[in-house]
C-alpha cells in the first residue's frame, strides 16, 4: 500500500494546526503495524479504473466462464488503503505540512508472489530518507505488505516531493538519469492506450479522494487549468502494457516495476508506453502523451 499524491483525504491544513517545518531525524522512523483487507470486488474495479474491460476479463470479471480472476500488480499501490486498522503512519512523524503542495515523485513494486484476489495482511511503513531540494523536501517511504502468517507478499516505494518544505541544509540526494533507454534503437513494444475524460472518478474509488483530480477550483490552487488524472493511475495503465507486453498478462512472471512521475496527465489523453528490453528478463520504459514524456526512468523485470 503506497501514499497516494494528496495524502488520501487530507488536502487541507486546518486553520488552526500550527505549521512546522519538516523534521530530517525522522529518517529510520516506523510506523505502526496495521491490518489492511481487500476483496475481489476492491480488485476489480481498481482494474476498471486503469482502462480494463471486454479484452481483460480475467481482471476486469469474476464470473467468466473457464475464466479466473486475476489481480493487476500495480493494485498494490491501492490494496486495502480503505481499510487499515488503527495506528500511526511513519509519514505522520516527518512534520506538519500543506498536503496540497505534495506531489507523487515516483514510485515503485516488489512482488513476492502474485496479489490475492481476495486477502488479508498486514502493513508497516518507515521513513528511508528525507532530501533537501532547496526549494521543496523529499521523502522517501517504504511500505511492507506481509500475508498474516507472516510470509512476504509486496514492497512499495514511494517517493514524495513536498513544496515549500525544503531549505534545512540537508543532503540533496541522488540527482541524475537513471533506466534511461537505448539511445541506438527503437523500442521493442510500443502501446497506446485511451484514457475517458472522467477517468478520474472512476479510479478516485480505488482510494485516493484529493480533489486535486476532479474539483477545478481546488486544481486551479495547485496551478492547473482543470484536474489532472492521478498519477498512479496513469502508472496502472502502463503496468497493464507491461504486463501485456512482457509477460503475456501471466502476473506469476511480473517482479518489479519502478518509474518517475515527469509531467501531469488530463482526463481522455492517450498514453503511449514505449519499451525497451535490455536482456536478462529487464525492461527499461517511458509513457508519454504526445511529444509529452509524462512517466520516465522506468524499470520493470519479469520471467
């Protein structure tokens, strides 16, 4: 379970909640072990919700003859978000900020084993690094999901990029390229798929409820012209391009998938994936919207 961009329903400081910078001997910090659930129904309509239908039953229905059903790996950035029994999150020790100015840098899946259609676990999240970027901070939190017998079932990490919160004369972190594809040649697979303009309502059920992504005005304080479509769920439409393209939508082949949020998308763009194979069961991708990169520095394996 990752931290949506918004930071789930909180996108507002009250007005009387003191603000205060953000606080770099957080690192190491852990929150507390929560239980989460899910069920199919939780997994099909995240499927919906990144594009799925007619040609993606075994996702998309659970009642298909001679059909069953499966889980996209990318639902772990979602699974069981609606319901994790009380306790602190290791972000809540980081500092009081404007969860408005957050925005979702990148993100990535480790998977152990394929997602249950339906399931129990439990969840404990850490703080593994804050970064001073001058004019913003960067946080960067790690998430791991274990069945209830104890057994590893995914990783996640997130990183955060939150506005204003820098300037504490910390380290500045890692900067560069990284995943880039061969300059030297085409891709090997390129897909495009469609996004409907209200795409966003349909994938905001999933669990991430800031209006970022469907209230103009709220938008228009973040800077944009209308609500953009979240960024995880332009990552789920290139998690099903993968997962197509490289493992045959056989989830027991897919690992890992980490990528970086470059550029914002709207409702009823057309996402094309571009996909390098760079052997031994790795891929290098980019997803853009026209001459738009909007998700780079992607990296998937597989078997």
């Amino acid at each position: 379970m990752a931290i949506p961009a918004g930071g789930h329903n909180r996108n507002r400081r009250n007005e009387h909640e003191v603000a205060m910078p953000l606080n770099p001997d957080a690192v190491g910090a852990v929150g507390d072990v929560r239980n989460i659930a899910w069920t199919s129904k939780d997994a099909l309509l995240y499927a919906v919700g990144i594009g799925a239908g007619q040609a993606d039953l075994q996702f998309s229905t659970e009642n298909t003859k001679n059909v069953a059903q499966v889980v996209y790996p990318t639902f772990a950035v979602v699974a069981g978000s609606a319901t994790p029994s009380p306790g602190a999150s290791a972000l809540s020790k980081v500092g009081t900020f404007d969860w408005a100015m957050l925005v979702h840098g990148s993100q990535a899946i480790t998977l152990h084993r394929p997602i249950p259609v339906e399931g129990a676990a439990t969840a404990q999240d850490r703080v593994a690094a804050m970064y001073d970027k001058g004019k913003a901070g960067l946080v960067v939190v790690e998430n791991e999901v274990k069945s209830t017998d104890g057994e590893p079932l995914w990783n996640t990490r997130s990183v955060l990029f939150i506005r204003g919160e820098g300037g504490w004369g910390g380290d500045r972190g890692p900067s560069g390229p990284q995943n880039e594809p061969p300059a030297d040649r085409a891709p090997e697979h390129e897909v495009t798929l469609q996004t409907s303009p209200d795409q966003a309502f349909l994938y905001r059920l999933s669990g991430d409820r800031n209006p970022l992504h469907t209230d103009p005005s709220f938008a228009a304080l973040g800077g944009f012209d209308r609500p953009i479509l979240h960024g995880l769920c332009s990552y789920g439409f290139t998690g099903r391009a993968l997962l197509a393209e490289l493992a045959n939508n056989d989830v027991s082949r897919f690992h890992h998938i980490e990528a970086r949020f470059s550029a914002p998308v709207l409702p009823g763009e057309a996402l094309t994936i571009r996909i390098w194979r760079i052997g031994d069961g790795k891929a290098v991708f980019t997803t853009s919207v026209g001459d738009r990169v909007i998700i780079d520095q992607g990296l998937a394996t597989f078997s």
